[in-house]
C-alpha cells in the first residue's frame, strides 16, 4: 500500500479546501431549502395559533350552549372566514345541529393536522383537523384553511438563491482560495525566475521558501539552482578573465618575435615554444572548465596505489632528473582505492610534479596514509616553503601562483585546481595543510 502524503503536504491543504467547500455547500442547500420548505410548505405559528384560537371558540360554545352553540359558531366562523367548517366528535358524528352529510364524509379523507406539511400537488383548498384546546378528547374542528392563512408559496428566485447562487458563491471562494494556493506562488517563481535570468539578480522568494509543502520545496530547489548558476557563471567569467589575462603574455612575446630580425632557427624554435605554451594552457583551462561545468561520470576500479605511484615516479625521475632514491613511498603494496584510473594517475602526476617544483634540490618527498573507516586517507609531502594558512584554499584556485612566476616558467597555476577536480569527481576529497617542513596534499577516496 502507498504511504500517505508527508503531513505538510499540498495534498492534505487541497483536501481540507475541497471538503470544506463541499460541506458548505450541503449546510447552505439544507438549511436555507429548509427554511423555504418550512415557510412555503407549513403554516406559520401566527395561523396555527388562529386556527387553534377558532377551535377554541367552538370549544367554548359546545360546553356552553351543546349543539345549538356549536352550530351558531360554525356559521360564524363560515360567514367570517368564509370557509367551509365542522366539528366532529371522537367517533366523527356531528356536534352541531345539522348531521353530517355523506359527501361530507367523503371529504374528511383528506383531513390533515395543523403541524403538517403542505403539498403543493393538492388541488383545492386543504382540509385541516384543529383538536378543542382544553378537552381534545371531546371534540375536533375540521376547517378549510382559510385564504389569509394559507403559506407564500416558494417562488423561483428563492429556489434559484438556494439552489444556484449560494453554491456558485462558494464555489468561486474555493477557486479562489486553490488559486491563492497553486497560482500565485508558481507566478511569483516565474517572474523571479525571469528576473534572475534577466538581470542575474539573486534569486528570493521567502514566501514561498519558508512554505513546508511541495511549492516550498520547488521554490527551496529554484532558488538553489540560481545560486548555482550563479557561481558557475562568476566561475565561468572568472576562468575566462584569467586564461585572457595568462595569454596576453604570450601573445605579446608572438608579436615582438614577428617583428624580430634575429637568426629564422632561433625564432622558429623560440615561437615553437610559445606556441606550445598557449596549447598547453588551452587544453588545461578546458579540462578544467570541462570537470567543473559538466563533470562526467567516470567508471571506477580497483587501483593499487603503490603500483601507480612506481609508474608516476618513474615518468617523474624521467623528466625532473631526480634521484629515484628521494621519491619515498610509505603505503603496503596491497593498498587499494576503488577511482579512475586515468583521473587518478593526473591527479596523482600534478601533485607530484608540484612537489617536485617546491622542493629544495636535495630535498625529499614522500606518499603515505592510513585506513580510515570506508576510506583510504593518503597523502603526498614535500620539503618545501609550504604556504601561508590563509593561501591553503588559493592554492587550488586557477591561475593561483604564490610567487607570481610567468606561465611557462613555474606552471600555469592549474594543476592543483585540476587535481582537486578529477579527485571530486569520483567522489574523493583533496586538501593542503601544512608540516614543517614542506606541505602535504591529502586526498580521500573509497577503499575497496
């Protein structure tokens, strides 16, 4: 069986609406039909109270004066009223002088009690029974109604009112309430929805954030959408001012070497290295850009650390001409992490080269860790200047370069930035601290 919705949900809110409405209207068509049935279809209380005020008088006449006071009220009361009436006693005989006639028998089939509804169906005028006040065993009054005590009849604009208005007003309140509800929040989304994309304003709807139900919910993901698209379009401004600002250098030296009049080897090589330079940092400020913005969702495997540390240092000693004797390595050959291999091994390259970088040239560097829960916890030091602690996060911003080296010199400032990327992606964690001396990069990843 489905679980009910959460107890703050839209759904029980539209419920209570509905019900609610529905209700209303049952309580409105009931109680206002049956003030309407009561005035149109019973009589009211000041003509039972004359009705019963005649058989009253009859009363009085039949203990004064027998038959012959009977009689004399009933004529009466027909010249009166100018009704037809008789009064009948337990066992329906006449109290009066004349006796009931057989016709007039006929019609007391259709004798109704004063308390009554009154059909609209009956043809001619009702019949009515009004028992004596004082000795309702002695006697009966059995009267036609008379034409001032008759009931206004229910008219077609009161059933309309009942029937039609009064629902369609409700009605109209509840859609106004379910659209206070629904509408005017998702409105309020749409135009700060279009504000932000139109200004790149902050996007705010407290109204509706601060709401516990779905539209709460959808107004708290919009507006955590806008700061992410936010930050990745500040992000992606930033990126594209700094590779602009990193590629003017080389740009310029491309100008001066046209102009130059030296050896054509000399400047061919020397605009092969510019050239190369730019590509380099073009690529790098893409991959980059590429993990940050649209980060893939990359395969992951067992990865030995101490093997993939042998080849790195071999490719490292190639390139460095560092002793392989100062590249030490502190992990158990069976240490497995479950990452990307490739990702893993560019990481693991950048961090690497950047202690080879910042290390003294007889310094050394090590790879160590330890198991901590589900995660290999290791790191990579150095013997190096370290970095000041408030520069431990710059460290792995692009461009970041603490000792303000031209590109191509002492690196594009990319690397670590790249590092912290490819790691994250796989679900890891990289960050700096400082020892003394020198700086570790500790990464975290799963173990296997």
């Amino acid at each position: 069986m489905k679980a009910l919705p959460p107890r703050y949900s839209l759904f029980w809110k539209l419920l209570g609406l509905t019900l609610g409405a529905c209700l209303l209207i049952v309580w409105l068509s009931w109680s206002w039909g049956r003030a309407m049935e009561i005035r149109g279809y019973h009589l009211e209380p000041a003509a039972r109270a004359a009705l019963r005020e005649q058989a009253a008088r009859v009363e009085r006449a039949w203990r004064s004066e027998g038959r012959l006071g009977v009689e004399r009220a009933l004529v009466r009361l027909r010249e009166r009223e100018g009704v037809w009436a008789i009064a009948l006693d337990p066992l329906f005989q006449s109290l009066s002088q004349t006796p009931l006639t057989r016709v007039e028998a006929e019609r007391l089939r259709g004798v109704r009690g004063v308390d009554w509804p009154l059909s609209a169906r009956t043809k001619g005028t009702p019949l009515l029974e009004v028992p004596f006040p004082e000795r309702p065993a002695e006697g009966r009054l059995i009267l036609e109604l008379p034409a001032r005590l008759k009931p206004d009849p229910v008219d077609l604009l009161s059933r309309l009112l009942s029937h039609g208005v009064l629902p369609l007003i409700v009605t109209l309140g509840l859609c106004a309430l379910l659209y206070r509800q629904l509408m005017v929040p998702l409105r309020r989304l749409r135009l700060q929805a279009l504000t932000a994309g139109a200004q790149g304003a902050a996007f705010a709807a407290p109204e509706i954030t601060r709401r516990r139900d779905e539209l709460g919910d959808l107004g708290r993901a919009f507006a955590g959408m806008a700061v992410q698209l936010q930050e990745q379009t500040r992000y992606q401004q930033r990126l594209l001012r700094d590779l602009s600002h990193e590629l003017r250098t080389p740009l310029s030296r491309l100008q001066v070497l046209c102009e130059s009049q030296d050896d054509a080897a000399a400047l061919r090589a020397r605009l092969a290295r510019e050239v190369q330079g730019m590509q380099q940092l073009v690529e790098l400020t893409l991959e980059l850009a590429w993990l940050d913005t649209e980060p893939p969702i990359l395969p992951r495997e067992p990865v030995a650390l101490a093997a993939l540390w042998e080849i790195l240092v071999e490719d490292a000693v190639f390139e460095s001409n560092w002793p392989r004797a100062r590249l030490h390595c502190g992990l158990a050959a069976d240490t497995t992490v479950l990452a990307n291999l490739t990702a893993l091994s560019r990481a693991l390259e950048n961090l690497l080269r950047n202690a080879i970088r910042h290390s003294p040239a007889d310094g050394h560097i090590l790879l160590d860790g330890r198991r901590e829960g589900p995660d290999w916890l290791f790191w990579l030091e150095d013997q190096g200047p370290g970095v000041p602690a408030a520069e431990l996060e710059f460290i792995f911003e692009p461009f970041s370069r603490l000792n303000g080296a031209r590109p191509g010199g002492d690196g594009f400032g990319l690397g670590l930035s790249i590092a912290r990327s490819a790691i994250r992606v796989q679900g890891g964690e990289l960050y700096a601290e400082n020892r003394h001396p020198g700086l570790r990069l500790t990464l975290r990843l799963p173990a296997v």
